[in-house]
C-alpha cells in the first residue's frame, strides 16, 4: 500500500528544528524568503469591514507591516473596488517567471486595481514598464510609491511629498484591524509542523515585548501563531508590574469548536511564579470569526476573579481569527480588571483610526 507522506516545514526550509528555522526566519535569510513574507502577510487584518486604503498614510501604514523592498525589488499590492487590500507580493524586477505568478495570484484573489511599493534603486522606466504590464490585463495602478533606504523615507507618485518612517514608527501606528486583506493562496500552511511553528514563532516574539505599548504589535503575532490552527487552544500571556511580557505559555487545546478551561491549571500556572502582576489570555476560533461566545464571555469573568484574588491584573482576553483580534477589554471592559493606563492605549488606538488625513484623489 503506498503511503502518502505530508511535506515537512522544516525539511522544506533545510532545517532540522524550529528552533533552527525560527533563526533563519529572524535573520531574514533568503533560504526562507517565502516563509517570512508569509508570515508578514499574515499579520494582516482580514475582512473586518474598516475602510480600504485611501490615503498616503493608509498605505505607508499598510507597508509599514512588511519588509521594505531591496534593491531592484517590487511590491505589489492588489485591491478590491473599495482599495482593500487583497493580496501582496514581491518580486525582482527581472523576474519574468515571478512577474507572471504575481498578476495570475493576484487575479485569483480577486484584485481589480493595484498600488505598488518600490526601491529607489528601481530605474524609472522599469516602474513605467511595471506598471503597463499590469494595466494590459486590466488591473488599475492606483499609485506608485518609492523607499528610499538611505533617507528612510517612502513618497508617493502622485502627492511627491516624501514621508519619514521615524514617523510611523510601532507606537504611532493605527491598530492592525485598520487594514483589512485576505491570506494569499499559499500551501505553506499545510506543511506538517506549520503549527507548531507558527505558534513558537508567535511565543518568542511576543516575550520581552509591552503589552500596552507594544499592543498592537502583540495582536498580530498571535495572529500569525494562532489563526490557521484547526482546534482551539487557550493560553495566558504573563507580565511583571510595567507590563513586559515575562513568558507565554498554552494551556489547554480542544477540539475544532471548544477548549476546556480549568481555574486550578491557571492558578497553578501564575503561582509558578513570583514576578507576575498583569496578564492577559487568548484563545483562537478555527472557525475564523473572532467574535466571543456567550461562554468565552462567562470564562473571561471567572478568570478575572481568580487573578484578581491572587493580586494580578486580568488586561485583556484576546480572540485570534482570520479577519482580525478581538479585544475583550475593548469592546466588555467590565468583564477584565481595571486599568487606566491599558483602557488609555486602547482608546489611543481608537483615535488613530479616525483621524487620518490626507485622502487620495483617485483616478478611477
């Protein structure tokens, strides 16, 4: 009988652990240059109903989120009919073969327009020859925009106005479900051993980080970690008394629809350790819709009585889909402890979404 053996993640990328892989994938070595912009594209927010890019800032915000291009390399990011983004990728300039997976996947995810990120390094009439092969098939180019590495600025073709990084950095930048897109047709989730990957991946570069500063950035890690999986798992996210994030650790995993969360294993958990004060939990929906179950809402209570009898800050239970990360505090507050210093990010975070400026004037 012929036995049907499943691709391994870490034989794929020439690794023997994630450990090893999680190194490549850190150093941005080129060996796993798919893996990392997978993982970059997954950070994204999906189909969350926010408005589509239309601005300057909306997309720098968007870029912001992966890896700038290199030399001689394009970005192409393709829309639906409100400027949400679809699909991303990039490619070389003199990759005929990529150019033409590019435009067939970006097609597949339903891209009718397109805006493009480039290096500076790219010569004017490569972006020119650039954007008349997009347009041939139909797609329209909204607008160009140019990273210049040596400045650290981006400026858009049709404004001409250069925008510094150091201006959008991490803290500054609206919150992750502002941009809404959908995962790229790519195999690399059905990898044996993506899941453990991505949810290592997730675990360490979210230790050392701020849960309130660095909220943002935590939200679509978790993502990246959790969204693909096909069964529940519930975790807790521990920090010391400023909110640095000491240690992630799953607890329970269920089955496609359910976790069992038992108080006594969470308990146990924070006893194991002295330098804990705040936490937060997370869990994710296989089935994709991130919004709280009338019992996700009954556990976050009683967690929060546990924590609070213990003297720890219950801040946030977090539900990871594949559109975006609900925030219970955001949305319940009175189901998690009091804190006016994580209620005040929460808020500014809010206020960055309503108040870009700067609206495109579109040639449709």
């Amino acid at each position: 009988m012929a036995v049907i053996r499943l691709n391994n993640l870490y034989e794929h990328f020439g690794c023997s652990s994630k450990e090893e892989l999680y190194q490549k994938v850190a150093m941005d070595d080129v060996s796993v240059r798919s893996l990392v912009d997978f993982i970059d594209f997954s950070k994204g927010e999906m189909n969350s109903g926010e408005k589509g890019i239309s601005s300057p800032q909306d997309f720098i915000e968007f870029a912001m989120k992966n890896r700038m291009p290199s030399k001689d390399e394009m970005v192409s990011v393709f829309c639906s009919t409100k400027n949400e983004p679809l699909y991303l990728s990039r490619y070389s300039i003199d990759d005929q073969v990529r150019l033409k997976k590019v435009l067939k996947e970006g097609l597949n995810a339903g891209g009718v327009s397109m805006f493009y990120l480039s290096n500076s390094s790219v010569p004017n009439g490569k972006e020119v020859e650039m954007e008349d092969y997009f347009k041939t098939f139909g797609i329209d180019v909204l607008d160009g925009f140019h990273f210049n590495e040596f400045d650290n600025t981006i400026t858009s073709n049709k404004e001409r106005l250069p925008y510094h990084l150091d201006n959008f950095a991490s803290s500054n930048v609206a919150e992750g479900d502002s941009i809404n897109y959908s995962l790229q047709n790519n195999d690399i989730n059905t990898y044996r051993g993506f899941d453990e990957f991505t949810s290592y991946f997730a675990n360490q570069e979210i230790v050392g980080i701020h849960v309130m500063e660095d909220n943002a950035k935590l939200k679509r890690h978790l993502k990246v970690g959790y969204q693909y999986d096909w069964q529940e798992f519930f975790g807790v996210i521990a920090c010391d008394s400023d909110g640095k994030v000491v240690t992630v650790n799953e607890l329970f995993k269920g089955s496609p629809n359910a976790s069992i969360v038992d108080k006594k294993v969470f308990t146990k958990e924070l006893l194991s350790r002295e330098d804990v004060s705040k936490v937060a939990v997370f869990h994710n929906h296989p089935s994709g819709v991130p919004e709280p179950s009338l019992e996700d809402m009954n556990v976050t209570r009683g967690l929060k009585e546990v924590y609070e009898k213990l003297d720890i800050q219950l801040l946030d239970h977090f539900i990871v889909g594949k559109r975006n990360v609900f925030s219970i505090a955001k949305e319940y507050p009175e189901y998690v402890s009091e804190s006016e210093d994580y209620k005040e990010i929460i808020q500014k975070q809010s206020e960055m979404k309503n108040n870009k400026q700067g609206a495109f004037e579109m040639e449709l």
